[in-house]
C-alpha cells in the first residue's frame, strides 16, 4: 500500500483549538493551521486539508466523538472535577441531542469501561431488546417473505430502548458527579437549540417523507424540512432530561415518558407496553480479549461482533506467518480480506445473542481455531481453488456514533450507540420528542434474507421475545505491556465497524502511520457476503487488482468513522474521522 505515492499536504496542529467556530458566541477561530508539511500517504479525500480539525494532543484527559458540543460536554465535565465515566454519561447524553440522526435516548448501545488502578474492566450492555410481542412472523408476508420497510420504519420497526438505563447504572456505578450535572449540558442544547449542519439538514430532507407528524413539526418549519444553519430547537426532549435528572432511568421505566410510549403504542397492538419498559435489563459483564499486535485486545461479548473482530485479528496474524502465500501488497491484500471473510462467516452462521443460542467464544478467540482456519485459506490459495460471487453494496448514510475517552493513568471508556438506520424508525413519539430506533432490523427477519447494511443471519439472529439482535458495534479498547489503556477505539458504519478498527490499528500499530493518517487512510472491507472486496475510491489508480482474479472489487466511499484515542509516551493523541463531523478535545 505504501507504493500508493500520492502526495498530500498533512497539517500539523499541536494545540486544541478547531471547531468553535460552528458554535454562536464562540471565541475560538477553526480555520487557523500551523505548521505544513508534505508527505506521501494514501489518505481520503481532503484528509489532509481537515487535520486541524480532526487531530489534536493532551497531557491528562482525551475525548473523541462525533459532534464538537458532545466533545465539549465531555471535557466540561471532566474540568468540573469528572472523571472518564462522567464525560462519557455527559458526552452521550449530548451526542443524543445533536446527532438525533445517530443516535438517541430510544436507542441502545455497548460501552467499555477501564480503570485500570482498581482493576475494573466491564462490559454493559445496553442494546435495545425484541419487546415480548416480537416476533419474525410479525415482519413477512404470507408467502413467508419480508413485509417491506416493517423493520426499518415506523412503530414495529422499535426494540425497546436502552441508552437511559445503561448511562444512568454507569454513572451511578463509577461517576463522581451527580447525574443532574451531567446531563446539564444536553439539556441546555435542546432547550436552546444548535445550528442544524450539513449532515444532518441533508438527512432530514432525505427522510422527510417517512416522519411521522410530530417528528415533522420538530424538524421543520412551514410544513419544509430545516435547513442548515436553522436553529433546531427540542423542547420536549428538553424536558424529558429533566425528569431524567429527577427519576432517574425511573423515568423511562414507569414515569411520564414511558406512559407516553405506552399510549402511543395502545394504536399499534401494544407492540411495545409498560411491562417490556419496566423490566428492562442492563446486561453487565467482563470483556471479551483477543491478541492484537502481541498486545491484549479488549471487546464487548456477544451479541456484539466483536469476537468476531478478534477472530479476524488473530487468523491474519497467522497467515502472516506463513511462507507460502503471496507477498508484498497483493499478499497483504489477501492476508486481510481472507481473515475478514472468516470472521464475517462465523458472523452470518453463528452470531446472536448468547442467552438464546450458543456463541462458541473459546473456540472464536482460540489460537488453534486461527491456525486451523489460516491453514485452510493456505490450501486454497495454494491449490487455485477459488469461487466468486456477486452483488454490490450502495453507498448508505451516516448514522450510530462513538465516544472513545482516555485519561493519562489509562482510565478509558469505548462506547458505540445507536438508533440503527438514519432518524431511527422516523417516528417521534407525541410529546417526548424522542425517536423511536428502527433495531429489530438488526434480526435476520428469514435465514439468508440481508439486512440495511446486507448482512444475512442464520436461525441463531431470529426475532424471539426479549431477545437482543446481533450487532456489528465492537467498542474496543488495546491494553499496553501493563494493563493500561493504550488505544481506545471505535466507529459507526454497520457492517463495517469490525473492519474499519481493524484497518486503522493496522496502520497505527503495524505500519507506523500517526494515529490521524491510519484513520485517513482508505480502508478495504470484506464482509463474506456480498462476496466483494469493497475498497475506498482514492486507491482505485494503485490497487493491484489485476494480481486479485479471485476477488470481485468494488470501489465505494465507506461509511464507518473512526473515533480513536491514544497514549504515545507522556502525549494523548484523539482524532476523529475525517469522513465524518467529529472532533476530539484534550486538557
Ligand atoms: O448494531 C448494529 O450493528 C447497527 N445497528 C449499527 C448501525 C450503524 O452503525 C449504522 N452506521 N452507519
């Protein structure tokens, strides 16, 4: 890849300053750069014109996100004497606000938590759950085929939601503020609103004629929908958030804001009804841990796809040892969409939720299952025997986002959350203000049948009462030689959230690019089905495709970002994802 020499010119910036300028009033000024330098590394488009923005460096405390009020909820709350898990409850509280297309307080999520000083590792998940009336027949027609749209838009496409519950456990398990404080911050940008931006304003319109009536009264004006730079005011949201800082997740349980799902529910067969709000679980537990790198790659356990991402980890490791595959680029190539398409085939057949069907993590995670597997991708390369099929995949928009927060005694939280499709399920339930997630199409509705991103599922991802869908978010965290959180990393992008941590670590841990140029750097995904290796545009000229006959090649913009931060030394370095409207923050 390195033989990609298209020459960029790279910023450097080595102060936090950039993105305050999108926000009235501000005194900050992002269009200053310092220093310019050239150098040759295959980037994105644009990549190296947006560094200042998208790159900073810290001594104590590093947040990265997906929208510049959500980095600066985090770090307000860490200046206000926070630790990493409230600038991460404060963060998410805020991203909820101003990225509603991502995510939101419907919605449901996975977070990582490390303190490494009191040996705290966990993983919470918060992931939205089939309410008890969920069921696959619920989606098809009589003929047994999928009902079009059922899953993605409107009341049944909601799994009963989960960010409330999650955010408010965590802080009350491991924050230092009180709840009421952290959520100050998103309070404050839905009573006064924010400036609608690009991507969202482009979103809106997009999905302007599936919106309910009330969601269409809060995102447009005169019956059009708002505009970029209007002001996006949520009233109702606002004073949901401040029922939440009185009761608590209470509030989504059995307050004012469940009686008001309930009610919208009782014209849709009570789909979704008091009792599957009120019992709500937050599941917690211990990460999953792979190698990467030589070094101790921790995940979140299934339903999350992170073990999978760790297979992938560990069978490219080996095939990197062998001697007699390809070299060079074509042997790297080969090496990394190999090891993805197996991870992504124990996706498709085994993964699921592992309270309904059994996900063998032992053997996923085994180095004898990455050897025996790299063994056989050996033989068929060896002997020719190769297969292709077909289809393609359309560029989608953005949506799902990630907080990566990291402190300089490696105190890290990797959270990745969602409301799964742009906008959810394009309904706002009256006088909440809040959007219903469209995640019960993270369920293979039939065997085989793909989803929003193109994934097919097996038996294994089948809607059942209470059960949780099988999820690409893998929040990550890459422990050092002492335990400590080196890297905190993670993405929105659907299918190709595995893959596109795995692209950037390669870059950052094994071929020596900064932090922002792995993130920058165009990624290659495979996901077994579509049986195509999707690779980003700028390496069309350079990519040795005719030396690939076995691979179907498709050149298409990915849609994942990339949120990573990083101790290198004394430093912090954050950088969020050119490709997106992040930023990361650092004191
Ligand atoms: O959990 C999942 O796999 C999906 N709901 C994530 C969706 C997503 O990342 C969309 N981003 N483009």
């Amino acid at each position: 890849m390195r033989s990609a020499n298209k020459t960029f010119h790279i910023y450097l910036l080595f102060v936090s300053f950039g993105f305050f300028s999108c926000i009235p009033g501000s005194k900050f000024d992002f269009t200053k750069r310092n220093a310019e330098i050239s150098v040759s590394v295959p980037q994105i488009e644009g990549a190296g014109d947006k560094r200042g923005r998208y790159e900073i460096s810290g001594n104590e405390f590093i947040i990265s996100t997906d929208h510049p009020l959500a980095s600066k909820a985090g770090i307000d709350a860490w200046k206000a004497g926070g630790n990493v898990v409230d600038a991460f409850v404060s963060a998410s509280f805020a991203v909820s606000v101003v990225r509603p297309q991502s995510t939101g307080l419907l919605g449901g999520g996975f977070a990582i938590v490390h303190f490494p000083g009191k040996k705290i590792k966990k993983a919470f998940d918060f992931r939205e759950r089939s309410p008890k009336k969920g069921k696959a027949e619920l989606y098809l027609d009589q003929d047994g085929k999928p009902i079009p749209g059922k899953t993605l838009n409107g009341p049944y496409a909601a799994g009963v939601p989960g960010i409330i519950q999650g955010l408010v456990l965590i802080q009350k398990k491991y924050g230092k503020l009180p709840l009421e404080k952290v959520i100050e911050p998103a309070l404050g940008f839905a009573r006064r609103g924010f400036p609608v931006y690009l991507d969202l304003a482009k979103t809106i319109e997009f999905n302007w004629k599936h919106m309910n009536p009330e969601m269409k009264s809060i995102f447009g004006k005169e019956d059009r929908p708002l505009r970029e730079g209007e002001n996006l005011i949520q009233e109702d949201l606002a004073q949901v958030l401040e029922r939440i800082q009185t009761n608590g997740d209470l509030e989504i349980r059995r307050g004012v804001t469940a009686e008001k799902i309930v009610s919208y529910y009782s014209g849709f067969d009570q789909f979704m009804d008091a009792n599957d709000l009120d019992s709500y679980q937050v599941f917690e537990s211990e990460p999953i841990a792979g190698t990467a790198f030589g070094k101790t790659l921790l995940t979140m356990p299934p339903p999350s796809s992170g073990v999978h991402m760790l297979t992938i980890f560990q069978t490219w490791n080996e095939l990197n040892l062998k001697k007699n595959l390809p070299a060079g680029e074509t042997g790297k190539i080969i090496n990394l969409t190999e090891a993805m398409r197996v991870g992504y085939r124990d996706r498709a057949d085994f993964g699921g939720d592992p309270r309904f069907t059994n996900v063998d993590v032992a053997k996923f995670l085994s180095v004898d299952y990455a050897k025996s597997e790299a063994n056989e991708i050996e033989k068929k390369i060896v002997s020719g025997a190769w297969a292709n099929g077909s289809s393609s995949l359309k560029q989608e928009s953005y949506n799902t986002t990630h907080i990566s927060i990291l402190d300089k005694e490696g105190n890290a939280v990797s959270s990745t959350q969602s409301v799964n499709g742009s906008l959810g399920a394009k309904v706002v339930v009256p006088g909440t203000g809040l959007i219903l997630n469209n995640t019960m199409d993270d369920f293979s509705v039939a065997p085989g049948v793909p989803n929003l991103y193109k994934l097919v599922g097996s038996e294994a991802n089948k809607i059942a009462p209470g059960k949780t869908p099988l999820s690409s978010m893998s929040p990550s965290i890459l422990l050092d030689e002492n335990g400590k959180s080196e890297i905190v990393i993670g993405a929105p992008g659907g299918s190709q959230i595995p893959t596109t941590i795995i692209n950037t670590l390669i870059r950052y841990k094994k071929d020596g690019y900064s932090l922002y140029e792995s993130a920058s750097y165009p990624r290659l995904h495979h996901q077994f089905q579509p049986d195509i290796l999707f690779v980003e545009p700028e390496l069309k000229s350079v990519f040795p495709e005719a030396n690939l006959p076995f691979y179907k090649v498709q050149y298409i913009r990915h849609w994942a970002k990339v949120f990573a931060v990083a101790r290198e030394g004394d430093k912090l370095i954050g950088v969020s994802d050119p490709r997106g409207e992040g930023i990361p923050l650092s004191f």
